[in-house]
C-alpha cells in the first residue's frame, strides 16, 4: 500500500515569512480577500472575548500526573470563512495563577507558558487526556475544526490559507497561547498550529501515515530524523532527553477457568449457564467482562548515548523498563446474569394482564360453577343451621376441587412450570423458609428498604419468582407460580398448618406490605388453632362431667358455672349433623353474641348487669400489685383480656381515612372516639367480670394509673391518710370512659363478640392475594429482590476480598484497576503484580505457540531450546518515543528554544508530532 502524508504545516522556506505586522494573504479566491480579513478580525474578537490577549498568565508548573487528574475545562465558538462553518475552542487546565512577588525575571516573563511545557517531563504520556495534551505536553490551546457538516480541509492552500489567518490573528494580538487548526480527515486526526511570542516562534507540524517506515522503525532512526528537522551546527550537539513507552496488549484468556461453570444438564436447572438452585440469585458474567489487559513499559529518563535500539539489536527489555503501568478494557455490554435477572423481573412492571387472561380464558366459564360452590359454602357456614353435612361445603374442599379441576384441564405441555420445578420451589419457600441463617452485618437491610428479612418466605419467593421469571417461561411462570402459591396458603389456612419462614407476632410494618399480608394471615391460623384447641379441652371436660355425672343431668339442675354457658351453646350448635370442630373455626362465633348468646342462657337483672355486684368472678389472670378494691376488701385481679385486633399498613390507612371522613363537628368527633373505644370497651367488661363490685375508678388504677390522683390528708380523727380521686380530663362532662364504662356489660372476655375476626381477615388476605396482578406481585418483591442483589454483592465482594487479604496492596490494586483510568505497577515487573502480569503473558505466548502450559515453570527459570525460544511477550501494539531537546535555532547565535518529537509507531499508523521553535529576532 502506498504511504501519504506530509509535513503540514507551511514553514517560511515556502516563502510565507509572516510575523508581527504581516500583511501578506494567500488565498484561494485572489479576487474576495475581504473574507479573509473578516476571518482573521472574528479570530482576534474571540481570543479578546476569552481574555487571551497579551503575555500568558503566570501559572505553577505543572506537578506529576496533573494533567491526569485534573480538570480541564473548554469554551466553544461558531465562527465562519465565507460560507465555510468553523468551531473554535479553547482548552485549558484550570490551575491557581502563581502569585506575583515583584521581583520576577523579565526574560522569564517573555517565555510563552507553551514552550516552557515542551520539555517538561512531569506529564509524559497522560492516559486520559486530549491528544494534543499528549503529543505535545502543553496545558492550554485553541483548535479550530471544521464544522460538522463541512469538508475536510485537504488541499494544500486551503491549509496554508487557514494557517497564514491564524498567524496574523496571533501576531495582531499578541496572545501567546498555540492555535491549532485540523486538517485532513477527521479520523486521521492531524494538526497543524503555531505559538508566537516575544521574538520567538513554535511550529506544530505533523506526519501520518499508514506504514511504519523501515528505516524509521526504531530509535536510531527517529534521532536521524530529529536532528535534521532542527539543522543545529554545534559541535557537540546538546543531549537529547529521550521518553519510551512500549505497549502491549493481552487479549487471549482461553487458558483460564471460564467465567460460568458449564450447565449441568442432570438437574433441575440443566442447559443453563449459570443456573443455581432456587433461593440464591445467579452470579458473573457469561463472558470474560475484560476484553483487554494494556501493559505499558516506560523508560522516562533516557539519553543517546544509554540506550541501543537499532534494526539489529536494541536494548529495550520490557522487564528491565523502570516503570509499568496498567489498564483494561471491559467488553462492550458483557452478559451478566444478576443484571439481567434484575431487568428481566423488572420488566414485569409494566404488565398490565391478570392471572386469568396470562393463563387463558378458556378455563374461566368452566371454573363458575365451582366459583358459584365456593360461595354457596361460605354462605351455609354463616347459617345456623345446615341441611347437608358442612364438610362436603367447605372452602378447603372447594378450593381443592378447583385446584385438581384446573390440573385436569391445562395439559401437561401447556403448564409453565411443571411438576418437578413446583414441588422444588415449594420445598425451598414453605419447608426451609424457617432454616437458619449466618447472621451478618447486612441483617437490618430489608429496614432501609422495605422489603422483608433474608430469612422469611416473602425475601425466598421473590428470589423463586426472579429465577421462574428468567429460566422458566417468564411472565406465564410467574402467573402460575402465584396461582399454586395462593391455592397452598388457602390450603394451610383450611388445615390449621403455621406457614414458615415468618416471624412471630402482628405484622411489622417496617416490611413490604406482602410480608405483612402474610404474617396477619399466620396471626389468623394461631388464633384459630388456639381457639379450636381451647374448644376442646373444654369439650373434654365437659365429657368427663357427664361420665361423672352418670347421665343424671334430667333429674336435677345443672349447676351454674363458668363453663355452663360454653356448654350450652355449645349443645344447642349440636343439632347440626355432620359438622365437626374444625369446620366450627370457620364461624364468626368465636366469642358469644352478648346479645344473643347470653339471652338464651340467663336473664340477669340490669344491674347486675352493669355493676356485676352480685355475679361471681370469671376470667381472672392473677392479683394485680396486692391492691384491693375501693368499695371492698377484695383484691384488684387483672382481667383476661382479648388481643387488640393486628392491623396492616393498608388497614391502618383505610382506617384512618373513615375516621378523618367523621370531620370535626361534635357529632362526628363522638362517633369517632366510639370507634376507637372497642378495645377500651372490651377491657372494661373483662375487668366487670373479673372484678365484681368494682368501680371505675379501680379500673383507671389498673389501666391507666396516671389518671388516678392520690394525694395524703388528715381524716377527723387526725390521722394521715391516702385519699385519691380520678384526673380532671375524667372529670371533663361527657368523657368517653365514663360513658363507656357505664355502657360495659359484665361479661368476661371469652364471651364477649371478637375485636379480632380471624375468618373474616384471613379470607381477606386470600382474596387480596388472589386478585393480585403478576405485575402488582412485582410491585411487592421488587424491594426484596433489590435487598438479594445487595446482599449477593457483598457475599461475591467478600469472597474476592478473601482471596487476597493476605496482600493488602495486590487488593488496592485490583480495585483500582476498575476506578483509575491506569494503574501504575508498584516494582514494575519484579514485584508481586508485576510478577502476575508477566505469568499471564508467558501463558498467553506459549498457548500461541501451542507450547504445553507450565504453572510452575519459574519466571527466573530461562528454558532451554536456543533459538526455538518463546519470548515472554508478544510484539508491542504501540512504540511511542518522546525525543526533546534545547538548541538554538535556525542560526548558531540564535537564542537556545525548545524542539520536541513524539513519535508513536503501530502496525497500522505512524506518526510524528513535531514542535519546532525558532528565534523571530535573530536568524
């Protein structure tokens, strides 16, 4: 292929001699100079606008690595050459001005801050930085492209043009910050650009071409060129200060462990790469995420004379090199599975179909008949009486029937999930939700998050759903998978089974609200099972009275107990053939109808009703802190008491949303504190029972003590003693607990209506479950499905950190790897990475050469084989070479400028970037 390129820009043996004061104009058009003029005048009013005329500021030089590290700023304007469109910008690296002592050196003072950059060495090859920054080490300057969508500047004069502009632009204003101007292509990136300062001038120029020439293929080469560019005469020649840096690349990672382990097509996950059992979250990428691995060997500080690099033999061991340095390049968008696990769950959201439609429509219309069962069963439960056995009725058997119905009707290769995967992701939530866990710093997570304990079924059915949702059929999987799941919590409520994996206790409402759903419905399951056991004892001994009794009952009256009205309405609720204790615990009639229960057992007078002066003591827990009551000298016993009624954050907001509805009026203020006063009332009527001829003034003593003032006066006779009396918000007329207390009956707990109606709430919390959209479920879980990534993160993070805690350094730099744009390898390549680095590139030569892989073979070991050796590393992808000096020029008596070459050699690029400054005064 042949090679192009040229020296781009117009020196003055071209016969452009343009200085301060120029008036010479090389034009394409001879005939509309006026363009030009108009160029060069919008030129010099943007420099005036950026402040850029005169002398540069006074700025530190630059320290190590700050071009690197620091921030650089730019400004942009449109400017236009005729009809032609330009972008002029201005780039600079923001530092603080140094400041002016007074004393300064005028000859310093005459120096552009561009050249004093040439040959500093603090910045050599900056890894992120314009590539201006890095040809040619200066910190400020003004580029001028080409709009965007305009030519490219290729021909010669059009080039010349523009750089005769720029020069009268400069010189007429006098700023002394280098301009640039892009030519050629814009892929070729080539500059061209001048620096103009007091009797001193800076040439940018620049080669590209395709090839490397082989003459200039190495240092000794690049030096020839070098020193004709500046035609200096003295004898000896000043040294030249030589910077190497040669770059190799590492992109072969076959040798290593694949970033998955290979699917295992013997389990239930086989055929996916990645698959982990149900409950854990898959894990890395799919793909090596580093593509590349740069390793960059520099040499900074070197001289002509140190250093041998020819086209037969060089020097230049990368081993030997003072400095490594290195960066990777991560594949573009890698295939991680925990990022698409998380997508793909998310992407649920924004399904708007129910279960029915997801699953079909076809088996709806042969579902209403059952649907129509189900209710028929609800509503016989709630009769007194029923015609037909109840257990033929009951939800648990409908809900079952619907169940094996629906099996019969999906066929086998229409079911989403089959058999198999059900039964193992109901094993993983329902049987080892309740397994330990190795407690963490990460335990109070779900707290910040809302969503619900690692340990609990909600946090492991998300985990289910995430990995059905992905591996199994996606939105269908997840359809089905809520649908079995629903049907097994109706089958654990039928039965009186605990589900596991949920904490004890009424809903906690720092949890998502699906969590609280299903801890109020165990809340219902233990009162329930509670309840049925208590049922039963009690019928227990009321058997054993009437084998004691010897079935005498009809020749006299039964005594009257604490059990007789148990008993008896129990016996009139036995006329119902068929209907056993447990389909009992589906009624309402947990605790007796006050109104109805007690009236078909006894007629108490109203007073008796509502002093209990005369009743006998039930539901007593024990004494209550040695105090008696007020009107007798009988002890104050705390009563049995129901459970305040536990409540979701849904229930609670519902709730107080009816009572806000009340508004403020009196009216609505009153019925607002009786339906808050349930509780209270309840209380009160536990402790009547409890406490027969008790006032409310020894039940404020018990429930809530501040409210009872006691105080020490002196009696008639003169004697000290304890007087107390009720707080004066008791004694406010129309206080709620007087009037609620006047209301109580004396009825103890277990005979009072139910605050808690378990049946009720728990077939609230089924249909609520029920009617829940595979996107509502999403909604649910995703706070928990965020809190596994989390914790999935920390255990891979911990991992990694176990493995190379031992080397606190090798850890910092792993992670600076991913941070840092490039790391610098401390020892170079004698220390510990170092001594990595270069193991993975003689794996990677000897896997090329198809050489057997030794991993014990020492790095210090040289084989033996002559010149059947394999080299350490491959060929460098990039050679660049940094050659500067300081000599005068072009005369021998001029003043000494800075001249700079940087070179970079690829296999498909060569380039030099030269700045060339020469003395405008004496030549």
């Amino acid at each position: 292929m042949t090679s192009y390129g040229y020296w781009a820009t117009v020196s003055t043996s071209k016969g452009l001699n343009l200085g301060r004061g120029s008036t010479c104009v090389f034009t394409d058009n001879p005939s509309d100079p006026a363009a030009q003029c108009r160029f060069v005048s919008r030129v010099e009013e943007v420099l005036n606008d950026w402040k850029l005329i005169g002398n540069s500021s006074r700025h530190l030089a630059p320290e190590k690595g700050e071009y690197t590290s620091g921030t650089w700023e730019e400004k942009s304007q449109d400017i236009n050459f005729a009809d032609f469109k330009f972008y002029i910008t201005h780039y600079f690296l923001k530092q603080e001005c140094e400041k002016d002592n007074g004393k300064d050196k005028l000859e310093e003072d005459t120096f552009p801050l561009a050249m004093q950059d040439l040959l500093c060495m603090n910045n050599d090859f900056p890894p992120r930085a314009h590539c201006l920054v890095r040809w040619y080490g200066i910190r400020e300057f003004v580029v001028i492209n080409p709009g965007t969508n305009c030519e490219a500047i290729i021909s010669e004069s059009k080039c010349n043009l523009l750089l005769s502009s720029i020069s009268i632009s400069l010189a007429n204003s006098g700023c002394q910050v280098p301009m640039f101007v892009q030519i050629q292509q814009k892929w070729r990136r080539v500059y061209a650009g001048e620096c103009q300062g007091p009797g001193v001038r800076t040439d940018f120029e620049m080669v590209h071409l395709r090839k490397v020439p082989s003459q200039y293929n190495h240092l000794s080469g690049l030096l020839d060129i070098f020193k004709s560019k500046i035609g200096c005469t003295l004898s000896p020649l000043p040294p030249i200060n030589i910077a190497i840096r040669f770059t190799y690349i590492l992109q072969d990672w076959q040798q290593y462990s694949w970033p998955q382990q290979p699917p295992d097509f013997d389990t239930l996950l086989g055929g996916e790469v990645g698959g982990v059992e149900f409950g854990k979250l898959p894990f890395g990428a799919c793909e090596e995420p580093i593509s590349e691995l740069h390793l960059a060997t520099t040499w900074p500080h070197l001289t002509e004379g140190i250093v041998v690099d020819n086209d037969v033999y060089s020097d230049l061991d990368p081993l030997q090199a003072p400095h490594w340095s290195v960066r990777v390049r991560t594949a573009e968008n890698p295939q991680c599975l925990l990022g698409d696990v998380l997508t793909e769950f998310f992407r649920l959201c924004c399904r708007k179909e129910s279960t029915e439609e997801i699953l079909g429509r076809g088996l709806a219309e042969e579902e209403v008949k059952e649907n129509s069962d189900i209710s028929s069963a609800l509503s016989k439960l709630t009769e007194p009486a029923a015609t037909v056995p109840i257990s033929k009725l009951s939800v648990s058997n409908m809900v079952h029937s619907a169940r094996k119905h629906i099996r019969r009707h999906r066929r086998i290769d229409e079911s989403p999930l089959n058999a198999d995967v059900l039964s193992s992701i109901l094993l993983v939530m329902v049987i080892h939700a309740d397994s330990e866990q190795n407690k963490n710093s990460y335990d109070n997570l779900f707290l910040q998050l809302k969503s619900a304990p690692s340990d609990s079924l909600t946090y492991r059915l998300a985990l289910c759903a995430c990995l059905v949702n992905y591996n199994h059929g996606g939105l269908r999987a997840v359809a089905h998978l809520w649908q079995e799941f629903v049907l097994e919590l109706r089958y654990r409520w039928e039965n009186h089974y605990l589900i596991y994996g949920l904490a004890g206790g009424p809903p906690d409402l720092r949890c998502c609200l699906l969590h609280q759903k299903l801890q109020m419905l165990n809340c219902c399951i233990e009162r329930k099972c509670a309840r049925d056991e208590a049922r039963k004892v009690l019928e227990g001994s009321k058997e054993r009275e009437r084998k004691v009794s010897g079935g005498c009952q009809n020749g006299r009256p039964v005594p009257q107990s604490a059990a007789s009205p148990i008993t008896a309405s129990t016996s009139t609720r036995e006329v119902s053939p068929g209907k056993s204790w447990d389909s009992w615990s589906d009624s309402e009639d947990e605790f007796f109808e006050c109104l109805s229960d007690q009236g078909e057992i006894e007629t108490p007078h109203p007073e008796v009703e509502k002093h209990g002066s005369k009743s006998k003591a039930e539901g007593r827990l024990h004494p209550y802190n040695n105090m008696t009551l007020l009107n007798s000298t009988e002890p104050l016993y705390v009563p049995v008491t129901q459970e305040p009624a536990p409540m979701t954050e849904d229930l609670l907001e519902e709730q107080s949303e009816v009572l806000a509805k009340l508004g403020t009026s009196a009216e609505g203020t009153h019925l607002r504190a009786r339906m808050q006063s349930a509780c209270l009332l309840s209380d009160m009527e536990s402790f009547k029972a409890a406490n027969p001829g008790c006032v409310l003034e020894d039940f404020v003593r018990w429930y809530s003590p501040r409210d009872y003032v006691e105080e020490e006066v002196i009696d008639k006779k003169g004697n000290t003693v304890v007087k107390g009396e009720l707080s004066a918000r008791m004694k406010i007329p129309g206080n709620m607990w007087v009037e609620t207390w006047e209301t109580a009956r004396v009825t103890p707990a277990r005979r009072q209506r139910r605050l808690f109606d378990d049946t009720k709430e728990a077939e609230k919390v089924l249909h609520y479950l029920a009617v829940q959209k595979p996107a509502d479920l999403t909604c649910h879980l995703l706070p928990c499905v965020l809190h596994a990534a989390i914790l999935k993160l920390n255990e891979e993070a911990s991992v990694l950190t176990a493995c190379i805690v031992c080397v606190t350094f090798l850890y910092l730099f792993v992670s600076s790897l991913l941070e840092e744009p490039e790391v610098v390898v401390i020892g170079a390549g004698q220390g510990p990475a170092g001594s990595i680095i270069h193991r993975l590139f003689v794996n990677a030569q000897r896997a090329a050469h198809l050489a057997p892989l030794d991993e014990d073979f020492g790095l210090d070991r040289k084989p033996t084989g002559g010149s059947n050796k394999i080299s350490d590393f491959p060929s460098p992808a990039g050679r660049e070479i940094l050659l500067r000096t300081c000599v005068p020029r072009p005369a021998p008596y001029s003043k000494a400028l800075p001249q700079r070459l940087f070179c970079v050699l690829m296999n498909e690029e060569f380039r030099l970037a030269g700045a060339f400054s020469s003395d405008t005064s004496f030549f």
